[in-house]
C-alpha cells in the first residue's frame, strides 16, 4: 500500500482517469449547442479575420473579453464538425483531460509525492463545480486557459532548474496563450511570484528571468487588447469592491469549489481535513505547503472578485484540490487497519464528486431536448419571408431541482440558433426571458390587455429574468427571485416587470408580424390586431 509508485498502482489509476474521461464523454454526447455556442460557431464561420478582431461577445470592438485562442481552438474543430456537436464535446473531454493529466505533473513538482499527486488529479477530474466548464462547448474557455497556464508554470520551473533558452521561449509562449484564452491568466506572474518565495529563490537570477519573460508576454497581450477593443480595461464591468464583499467572495468561492447537491459539504470536506492534519502530527513542511497553496489559490481567484461564477473556478480548483489532497497524502498512519480507511475515505469522496458530476452531466442532457423542442416548434415559423417573429417567455436558463446551479439554454442566444437552424435571417426578437426551474410545469396566466398589449402573471414552473437598461437604471436578474420593479424600452415595444412573476409586454406589431409565446412546456400564438382573441 506505501508504494504508490508501483507498476500496478499505475496501471489502474491510469485506467480509472480512462474510465472517467469515457464517462464524461458519454454524457456530453447527448448535450447540444446551448446558448452562446451558436453565436461563437457562427463567429468560426465568418473566418480567422473576424476571430483575430472580433471580441469574445461577437460585437467587433466591444465588450470587456478578447479570447482568439479559444475561439480559434473552436474554429479548428467547425471546419470538419460544422455544426455538429459531438466533436467540440470530445475535443472540451480532451482537454479537461489534458489539464488532469498537468494538475498530477504539477502536484509531483510541488510536492513530491505519488499518493498526492494521483489524488489531486482525480479530485480535479470530476469536481462537480467543472460541469460548465466540461459540458458546455464554450465553456473550454476556462479549461484552454488552464491547460496553457499550468503548462507555462511547469516549464517556468523546469527551467529554473535547467535553464534552457527553449524552455524559457516555451513558457513564454504559453503565458501569452493563455492571456489571450482567457483574463484569468493575469494572475500568472503573481502565482510565480509566489512559488519563487516558497522555493527561496526568488532572488535568484533563474527566477528574474522567469519574471521577466512572463511581464513581456503580459505587455504583448495588453497592447494587442488595447488595439482591438480601443483599451485595456475597455469594456469591463465595474465590480465596485469592497473588503467585505472581497472576503465573502473568497467564501462563496471556497464553498463553490467543493460543492455538491449537500449545501455545507465543502464544510464538511474543510473541516475533516483539518482533523486529518492534526491527526498527522502537524509536520512544519505540511503546514507551509499548505499555507502556500492557499496562497497561490487566492492568488489565481484573484482576477474575477467582485464577479464569481462557478466556471471562473476551474483554475483555481487546481491549487484547491492539491492543497487537498496533500494535507491527506500526508497523514501516513502507522495501523494498516487505519491506513486502509483513510484511502476508503479518500475513494468515498472521489466516487461521491464522480456521481454529482455525472447527475449534472443528465440535467445538462434535459435542457438540451428543450433547447431542442424550442427550436423545433419556433423554426417553421422563421421560414416566412415577410415579418418579424416575436418571441415572449424565452428560457434563458434552466434550474432543475437538484441541480447546483443554472444551465444557460437562450439568454442571447436564439436569434443565432434559428438562423443557423434554418439557414435565414428573419428578424426574431426576444422580447423577454423566463428564468425556468420546471419546464414541464411551468404556466402561465395570458391577460390582454389591447391589439399588442399582454400581462403575464407566471403560475408555476419559473420566473422572470431580465437584463437592461431603465429610467432607474440597470434592471438585472438573472434567477427571476431577484427581479424588482422596472420598465425596459426598446425599438419595438417596452416590457414593464412589477415583480418575478407578474409583468405586461407591449409591442409595436406590423401586418406581416407573429407574436408566440413559451407556457406549457411548447411555444403557443398569441392574436395580434384585426384578429379575433
């Protein structure tokens, strides 16, 4: 049991990692384009020129994200998949599992041992918290960074011990990949930073150059965002930060990258390993590896408080779960009979995560046959040539009981899936979204109140989101509960919210126009002027 090294432990933690990936793959396999993945593919499709100069919104020269690895890794697989995808779900398995297959690399570097590192890998392969990241198709673009930042750090240390000009242009080149995959990667010089210290040898020459060469890769990247999207912070969210709201956004992450269905699980994880450190004897190397791993998980977090989503975690689970597993790995009890439950424990955990991932991996299977349904019963109607189609209760995401959080089906993105669908350009406005929590359930009561004038009172099965500007201000609510009161103006009409499930819609309709609405689980008409009610 001690040798961990062995030809056999190896043997059957790579056919377990295997097993995992096939697992993941199979999953993915019934999950559809959702979302956003129908406006990046459509991106693919105007070439690499629009890649290079368009930002991570689709809208050239606006938003705060300019991410060209990641749409380009996308552009790689439309040109034999087109629209199909199984493929970009298999290229997204491989590459989440590529950065297991780095975590382990990394976790050897840093720790130096095999029990450790072959936990951090299989920590990180199914934590639940990367079911975004996994099997959403633009959702890679957390998982691209990761595997170009650990590989950067990998050869930054590599280098610091045999100093290579190759190597250091390697991690060079991947520092820059990274940046350009994703914003998460501006915490790499710190990270290194951080690592240095611990080492001591951050006076060292190795190390300035390491510095050095990570800062010029920083100052390409800024320079290329400030061409493109007209500034370096162009774009980008205020967050207004406070240290309150830092510190409760370093708990909500922490909780968020151990969760599970169990609220308090990552509690529950946080406070056994604290026993299982006390239990061993609290060696002084233990608790300096940990402090530091807390440290370098900090650091990476660093770049998104203020705006924690669950994808934004992916990195830094990375130090999360070897900060974990090396506090475990170092409990090495004298009893067989006690080093025996440890691993039990250990494999418990691991299975445990494994099957929430694989639960969230079913819902995400769900919302797509009603991604699927939508599309099917909206697209005869995009087909007439005259009009525009009006589209009231869009879900924008999908909440299934038990589940840990939404899953995105049409916040902004139907206009593109139809057009795609139906290979046209009808004019098809989203006049508002339903935040859905039981789409088979979800009713509602229709009130008209004139020829294009509707109140909408949701009975059952969801909510109101919303996402624009008012005479107050910003109206956000993303999960319907938070919605307030508010009246959002648009070219074609205003929708007017009084509260999560009572709102009014009026439109500014022509003759050839058709209005339809999403009740019932199916998309129903709604009669417009000069037609009987």
């Amino acid at each position: 049991m001690r040798n961990h090294g062995s030809i056999g432990w190896i043997c059957a933690g790579c056919l377990s990692f295997g097993l995992i990936a096939a697992l993941i793959v199979w999953l993915s396999s019934g999950v559809s384009l959702l979302d956003d993945d129908w406006g990046h593919l459509r991106l693919c499709e105007e070439g690499i020129q629009s890649i290079l100069t368009t930002s991570w919104t689709g809208l050239a020269g606006a938003g705060g994200y300019y991410r060209p690895v990641v749409t380009l890794t996308l552009y790689g697989t439309f040109l034999f998949a087109d629209y199909d995808p199984l493929p970009y779900h298999i290229v997204n398995v491989l590459i989440h599992s590529f950065c297991g297959v780095l975590v382990y690399l990394l976790a050897r570097r840093l720790l130096n041992g095999a029990l450790a590192a072959w936990t951090a890998l299989f920590l990180f392969s199914v934590l639940p918290v990367h079911a975004d990241t996994v099997f959403w198709i633009v959702g890679r673009t957390d998982s691209v960074c990761a595997l170009f930042y650990l590989s950067a750090l990998l050869l930054f240390l590599a280098d610091r011990e045999r100093p290579s000009p190759g190597r250091l242009a390697g991690a060079g080149l991947c520092s820059l990949l990274a940046l350009f995959s994703k914003e998460m990667a501006l915490s790499l010089p710190v990270v290194l930073l951080i690592l240095f210290c611990h080492d001591r040898t951050v006076r060292s020459v190795k190390a300035r150059r390491a510095l050095v060469c990570c800062a010029v890769a920083m100052g390409i990247y800024l320079s290329v965002r400030w061409i493109v999207l007209g500034g370096i912070l162009s774009g980008i969210p205020d967050r207004n930060l406070t240290l309150l709201g830092l510190g409760l956004d370093v708990l909500k992450s922490g909780a968020k990258m151990g969760m599970t269905d169990f609220p308090l699980f990552c509690a529950v994880l946080l406070a056994a390993t604290a026993v299982v450190f006390w239990l061993s004897g609290r060696p002084r190397k233990a608790l300096r590896d940990t402090l530091y791993l807390g440290g370098l998980t900090l650091a990476s977090l660093a770049p998104v408080l203020g705006r924690v989503h669950r994808w934004y975690l992916y990195l830094p689970s990375v130090f999360f779960c070897i900060a974990i597993a090396n506090v475990w790995a170092s409990w090495q009890p004298d009893r067989r009979a006690v080093l025996r439950c440890r691993n039990l424990l250990l494999a418990t955990l691991i299975g445990y995560y494994g099957l929430v991932l694989a639960r969230e991996g079913w819902f995400w299977r769900e919302a797509s046959v009603l991604s699927e349904s939508v599309l099917d019963n909206l697209a005869p109607l995009t087909q007439q040539s005259r009009g525009t189609l009006y589209v009231l209760n869009v879900p924008s995401a999908l909440s299934p009981s038990g589940s840990l959080g939404e899953i995105p089906l049409y916040a902004f993105g139907l206009h593109n899936a139809l057009a795609v669908r139906n290979g046209s350009e009808t004019p098809v406005v989203a006049v508002n979204h339903c935040w859905l929590t039981d789409p088979g359930g979800f009713e509602t009561e229709v009130t008209r109140l004139g020829p294009a004038h509707w109140r909408i009172e949701i009975r059952n099965g969801g909510y109101f989101s919303a996402h624009g500007q008012t005479d107050a201000g910003l109206l956000y609510g993303s999960n319907g509960r938070q919605l307030g009161p508010g009246v959002i103006r648009k070219k074609w009409g205003e929708s007017r919210f009084h509260g999560p499930t009572q709102a009014e819609f009026v439109l500014k309709t022509g003759t050839h126009d058709r209005v339809v609405i999403f009740d019932r689980g199916g998309t129903g008409r709604l009669q417009l002027r000069n037609e009987r009610w």
